[in-house]
C-alpha cells in the first residue's frame, strides 16, 4: 500500500484522455470524485496527457477506451514510462476498461493482427474476434453482493480475452460478449478490467464505491440516489436481467 | 444579377445528359454473378435505370399514401435495388458540390443552396438539386437526384461514409469537409478510419479530383484534404474540442494545442495557412472581409458560412450575392425554429454528437430548458457521450429531462448537480411548460417535436 494518510485527498489519475477517453471515459473520474464528495472525503483528479509524465504515488488510475493506434500508442508509452506497474506495486487500485483492459493484460492484436505488449497488470491476453460485439452488456459479479452485483454496459470491441491462473473474471455474462467466454472483465490483485466501457462507473455505483473503499481500506457509508437505481432497473431489463432474476441473485 | 459562371467549366446549358451510361464507371457493388447488375450494353442500362426509377416512384408514391414516410428514402432504396449503378447514373453530368463532415452539414448545405439560387435568375431555380431534407445516404442521394433529372447542378449533403463513392462516382467539382469528430461509434469504429477513407477518394481521383474546401484547424481533415488537387483551407473560431489524439500521419501523439495552431512535433505535420479565416462574427478572405448577418445563432454557423462561402466561390457565385443570400436562410431542416407544441413556443436545436453539444448547449438560455435523449438507431444506440458533455454550464437553471433515455441524463446531471425533472414523455415535456422555451434533442426527439408542432 502507498503511504497514505486517512486525511489525504483520494488522488486519482485520468490516464491519457486524449487517446483513451474516446466515449465518456472521463466519467469514471467524475463519478468516484462525487461519490467521495458526498461522503465528506476529499479528491484529486489527476489528468495527465502522452508526453507527460505519470505520478507513481497516486491512488487509483483509470484507463478508457481508445481506437487502434491509440491503443497501440498508450500501451508502448505507459509500458516506457512505467509508473502505473510501480504504483501497482505499492497497492494502488487500478479500472482498465475496454481498450484500457486489453493494454492491462500481459498483450493484445490489434486490427492488422500485430501483437503488442501489454503492462502485465491483470494475468489476460486479448486476441482479435471475428466479429465485433457492439451492444448491451449485463453480468453478474461475486465481488459484490445481492443486487449490486449486477453489472450493466455497453461495450464496442473487437477482442477475445482468455483469463490466465492469476485471474478471476469479473463477472460471468448474463446478455453481451464481455469476453467471449461467458465472463466479462479480470480482477488480479487490486486491478480490475472489463469490457462495460466508457462511464461503467455511472451505471455501477458499487462497483465505484468497491474501488474507492479499496483505496481507503474501510467502508463507505451508503449513499442513496432513486435515479441511478432507477437507471438500473431500465438497463438491466433492456438486457433481459428481470426484476426476478434480479432479486435471486 | 447576372447569372455567374455555373456550369461554364465541363457542362456547358443544354449539352448536358443523355450519354450518362458513356460516363459511368460499374459501382464496387456489381458483381459477375449478379444478373440484374450486369449491364451488357448502354441501351439496356438506361432502360434498366428508367424502369427503376418509376418503381422507386411508386414506392415512394405508396409509402406517402399509406403514411408511412416522406418516400424519400424508400424511393432510393427501391431504386439501387433494381439498379445497383443508379447513384452513378443519377450523378453522371452534373456539377457536383458535396458536404461532408460530423456537424453542421444540413445548415451548410442550405446556405450553399441559398448562395447558388441567388447566382441564377430565379426562372432556372429548377437548374438545382439538393438533400434539403438531410437524406445523405446513397439511397436518399440516389431518390432525390432521380427526382429533379433535369437539374445540371446538385449540391449534396453526403454522410461521411458516402464521400468516397461519390467522388468516384460524381466527379464532383467541390467537396466541403467540415469537420471529423465522434459520432456515433456504435456504427463509425474509428473516425480516424473516416479520415483515411477520405484521403484515399482524393488521391484516387487525382488531378481530376475536387477542389476540397477544408477545416484547417481538424487534424483529421487537414491529413484528407492535403491529397486533393487543390485545397482552400479554412480556420473557425468555433469552440468545437478535435478528436485527433495522434497524428493522422504519422501517429505521434498529437497534444491539444494551446494556442489554437496545432503541429505535430513528430513528422512537421501542421494547421495550415487558411485561405479564409473566421473570428469574432466576420469572414477573413485576402483584404475582403464579410460580416454576414445570419438568422442562424452561434459563432460556429459563421464558420459553416465560410465553408459555404469558399464553395460558392468555386461554383462561380460572385461571394457578396453569395453572403446576401445566405443571410436570408432561416431554420434549415427545423433547426434553430420556432414552433409551438401545445401552448408552448418551443426553439428547436439539434445536438448529435459532443461536438453538436458544445456548440449548442451554451445558446440554449432559456429557465426551464427542456433536453430530449434518444438512443435510437439514427441518435446512436450507445449514450456514453453524454459524460463527454459539459452539463454543469446549466449551473443554476432547471433541466426537463426527456425522451427515452431521460433517465441516463438524469444520473449525468445528478453527478453535474444540476436541478432537474424526469418527464419521460416528450409532447407534455414540451408541451406542460406553457412559456418560450429552448430545446436541444438528439436526431429522433427533434425530428418528433418537428411533426408535432407540424400538427
């Protein structure tokens, strides 16, 4: 774990906006920011462009999603600059999601069937589909409880992840690809992937708030908001997750 | 006015059509084993393509009966079916001008249509086809050709996965880029594609290619536009954010510029020197400067006038009977009217894509301002953008959140902290409020509340 103090900011970093940020990614960043805030617990975003340097002292980073070269370029310049494998390290908690996951595994194709190395964070490699999976995406997660396990996406990718023995899925698929073999996403360690892209965290609050309680190793007071739950219930149902099923999980 | 220069370069009034199958190069689609594309001689073709037109009339005839549509769109598909060529006959020998790029192209071409009527003596208005009604498919491009065969010049609003076929197949003498941003990935995987693709219709066409009208400040763009034969550039003081993360060329990582001129320090890729410029309401070109009085709000339709200004310009329109008639153009397509659903004077605004909301969102004044989510095909089945819009600028004022993805909006602007109220319903989200109000909507609410107050 870094040395972090309870009094300090929570300091989260936007990973390469301008590369992986191509669909609301930056709402992840939004969302843990209020979600703190709500809670009376200070953050800092952290937004660092290709061409600066990352900090190797923050507490959680976030990685969006991004076309090809994009991806290609972000993976080669995080794995030179090497400050998010330090950081991971020390125990900082990381959300790779959608091109972001792929570059957390150990490697990925990409769309001219070139192999690139990943940051070896999450124990994946990603191989190109045939087809691409654009749509809806719901699972469910066992790192979470009851209701909350139920994730709800949408994801637009073109990769095939197998999980190595390091790696447990996020959550296994009810509707969608995730991963192309009834799982979404990989947790190693305090890194976790999925294919839910862009603000995954708007639709998920548990899973927000299981990232920033990682971070501040306690637990956060729940907070209540009709909308989201109600945003829930609409994409979950739009995905064939039914109030029953829902309720048996 | 005397009638300018149109059409004087390559078809000159009245030795114009008839020899179109002579012109026609056979479309990507046509294969050896398709019976029906296969086109033994000239004759057959044309007799081909008229009867396909007659049943795309049809259609379009039953459709506007039935009331399932305007037909436009029916007619075109009727049409490629029966005739897999009709696009490259229905373009052959005619001046071409094409629009193109993620925002702004409806509006751009309506004040291109305005420009180039006001060049012509109002008897020969008949002389000029456009999509006025934003069919940018190669099926509406195909059905409203096919409804004005005798029109020499056709000003198409083009979707930008369509700009390739119809330099191949149009020839046109302009094409207009506007801009390339995110749009739509559900359907558009990478814009950057878009950009390539472009380039590729230009280098093709070679020294026959158009003259390309180009947003110098679009990285994508720019990379384009500099394969055409020639290039006029054009640099906006619009506020829209560039998509182009890396270098089209080269793929350096392209840093947001902080002076507004972006270079890609890798390869020396850079913004151009523009041939017209826009800043603070006027249009720069050489010592000429034009401060057009547009009905339309918002600097960045000062820009989409340029862009209509520079094409006119290449069509032959004299630029001050040009910018005359583009200040009388009034909500083009619906957007920016007034209407009244209900007892409710409503001001329509259209808002796509990010890029569509940053330039909308800030005209949008009015306390309530009513925002219409849709998700449908034609809006985008995926919603994530509405985190790359900057909601918190309604600070203070209350939103009605409609449409069917009301509820998305709604968790967006309770994380933005921005009072609202979910009215899922779209009539009596417009319709309850009973005083002048604003509405931005994504494609299907807006094309909704348009037959509404059609009503």
């Amino acid at each position: 774990m870094t040395a972090r103090t309870p009094t300090d900011d929570v300091r989260i970093v936007l990973v390469y906006s301008s590369l992986l940020g191509i669909y609301g990614d930056r709402g992840n960043a939004m969302v843990l920011a209020r979600r703190l805030h709500w809670r009376g617990e200070r953050a800092r975003l952290i937004a660092v462009e290709p061409g600066r340097v990352l900090p190797d002292d923050a507490d959680l980073y976030l990685l969006g999603g991004g076309e090809d070269a994009a991806q290609v370029s972000a993976a080669n310049a995080m794995r030179l600059d090497g400050a998010i494998n330090r950081a991971v390290d020390r125990g900082a908690v990381v959300l790779a999601v959608c091109a972001g996951y792929q570059i957390a595994g150990h490697r990925f194709t990409d769309g001219n069937g070139v192999d690139h190395a990943g940051l070896g964070l999450l124990d994946v490699v990603t191989e190109r589909s045939a087809h691409r999976a654009v749509g809806e995406i719901a699972s469910y997660s066992d790192i979470l409880s009851g209701d909350d396990g139920w994730l709800t996406g949408f994801e637009n990718h073109g990769g095939l992840t197998r999980l190595g023995a390091s790696a447990r899925a996020l959550g296994r698929v009810h509707a969608g690809i995730g991963n192309g073999d009834g799982t979404d996403g990989a947790v190693t360690g305090r890194v976790l992937g999925t294919y839910a892209h862009g603000p995954v965290l708007a639709r998920n609050p548990a899973l927000a708030d299981h990232l920033l309680e990682l971070v501040l190793g306690r637990p956060l007071a729940p907070v209540a908001c009709a909308e989201v739950g109600q945003l829930r219930a609409e994409r979950l149902a739009k995905a064939g997750v039914t109030e029953g099923l829902r309720l048996s999980a | 006015m005397p009638e300018a220069s149109l059409g004087k370069e390559r078809t000159p009034l009245g030795v114009r059509r008839g020899s179109y199958d002579d012109l026609v190069q056979p479309m990507a689609t046509s294969t050896p084993t398709d019976v029906l594309a296969s086109e033994p001689s000239a004759a057959s073709g044309r007799t081909r393509f008229t009867l396909a037109k007659a049943a795309g009339s049809l259609a379009a005839q039953v459709s506007r009966l039935t009331g399932r549509g305007s037909g436009v769109s029916i007619r075109g598909q009727v049409i490629l079916k029966l005739d897999p060529n009709a696009l490259g006959k229905s373009l052959a020998g005619r001046r071409v001008a094409v629009v193109s790029g993620t925002n702004g192209k409806t509006t751009t071409t309506h004040l291109l249509h305005a420009a180039v009527l006001a060049a012509l003596d109002p008897a020969a208005s008949d002389r000029v086809v456009s999509n006025d009604d934003g069919a940018n498919l190669a099926q509406g491009l195909t059905s409203t050709l096919a409804m004005s065969p005798d029109a020499d010049t056709a000003l198409l609003e083009t979707d930008e996965r369509v700009v390739g076929e119809v330099v191949r197949l149009g020839r046109p003498d302009v094409v207009v880029l506007l801009n390339c941003s995110r749009d739509q990935l559900d359907r558009n995987h990478e814009i950057a594609a878009l950009s390539a693709g472009w380039r590729e219709a230009f280098v093709a066409a070679g020294v026959g290619g158009p003259t390309v009208v180009a947003n110098a400040d679009d990285p994508l763009v720019v990379w384009a536009a500099s394969a055409a034969r020639r290039v006029l550039w054009i640099s906006t003081d619009s506020r829209r954010s560039l998509d182009a993360g890396l270098c089209p060329r080269c793929g350096a990582p392209l840093p947001p510029a902080d002076d507004g001129v972006w270079a890609c320090s890798s390869c020396g890729l850079s913004q151009p020197e523009p041939d017209y410029v826009v800043a603070a309401g006027e249009i720069r070109h050489g010592d000429r400067r034009y401060r057009p009085s547009l009905r339309l709000p918002g600097e960045f339709n000062v820009g989409n006038a340029a862009f209509a200004l520079a094409a006119a310009h290449v069509l032959g329109v004299d630029p001050d009977t040009a910018i005359e008639a583009m200040e009388s153009v009034q909500a083009p397509a619906g957007r920016f009217a007034t209407v009244r659903i209900g007892d409710t004077p409503a001001t329509l605004m259209l808002a796509k894509n990010p890029a569509g909301w940053a330039e909308t969102l800030p005209l949008a004044g009015t306390d309530p301002v009513v925002l219409a989510i849709d998700s449908a095909a034609a809006d985008g089945r995926d919603v994530s953008w509405l985190w790359d819009v900057d909601y918190e600028q309604l600070h203070g004022r209350t939103v009605i959140a409609t449409g069917p993805r009301a509820t998305d909006l709604a968790v967006r602007l309770t994380y933005a902290d921005v009072d609202h109220v979910v009215v899922p319903d779209l009539e009596s989200a417009v319709s309850d409020i009973g005083r002048p109000v604003d509405v931005v909507a994504t494609y299907t609410p807006f094309q909704q509340l348009r037959k509404m107050s059609a009503r």
